[in-house]
C-alpha cells in the first residue's frame, strides 16, 4: 500500500516540478508538452513508456498531433503519491526542455 503525499508535500514537490501542476478532479499530476510534430510525440511517448514498464508506474495521457497530456497518479494512494513524483522526474528528463503548449 502506498500512502498519498500530504498537502506540504504535495505542495513542496510543484515547486520542485514546475513544469506539473496538480489536477484535483483526477487527482494526479499533469504536464502538457508540445513537439514539433506527430513522429516526435509519438517517439517521446515510446521511450516514457518503456521507461513506466520498468518502473511498473504508467501514465493516463492522451495525444493529439504534436501534443501529449499527462496524467500520474497513485490508484492504490487514490493520489499523488512518491510514485508519481518519481515517473514525472523521469518524464522531465525524457523530455528535456520542451516548452508547455504553445
Ligand atoms: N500506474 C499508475 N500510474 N498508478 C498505479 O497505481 C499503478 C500503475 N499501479 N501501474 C500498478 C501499475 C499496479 O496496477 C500493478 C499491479 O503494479
């Protein structure tokens, strides 16, 4: 069983994770990113899934030509937990510095 992160934890971990903010109605994690086209979204999405296979901790996303939509959350927590944290910093180094939607 995992345990969810507590508010000051949940709040200390955004400003770490600029790049996420907190979606209360899925209470998960989210970070839009937008590539340069179809093939490189998809690319990404590869390498972050293998990486979530590895990690046993998978994404809730969805795609739409160059842009992906990411969930994470802790279904056992029933919210952000560590878990989370963990894959979105593995997700932020994947990605490297793309811009949010544009
Ligand atoms: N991914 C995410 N994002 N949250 C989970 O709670 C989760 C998961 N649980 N991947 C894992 C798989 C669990 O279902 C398996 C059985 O370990």
């Amino acid at each position: 069983m995992v345990s969810p992160l507590t508010s000051a934890e949940q709040t200390e971990l955004l400003s770490e994770l600029h790049r996420w903010t907190y979606d209360p109605e899925r209470r998960a994690l989210f970070r839009e990113l937008a590539l340069r086209n179809f093939s490189e979204a998809f690319a990404l999405m590869t390498r972050i899934a293998m990486e979530a296979e590895k990690a046993d901790h998978h994404p809730e996303w969805s795609n739409v030509y160059n842009r992906i939509s990411i969930w994470l959350t802790t279904h056992d927590a029933g919210d952000v937990s560590e878990r989370d944290a963990r894959m979105a910093r593995i997700i932020d180094a994947l990605a490297g510095d793309q811009p949010a939607t544009v």
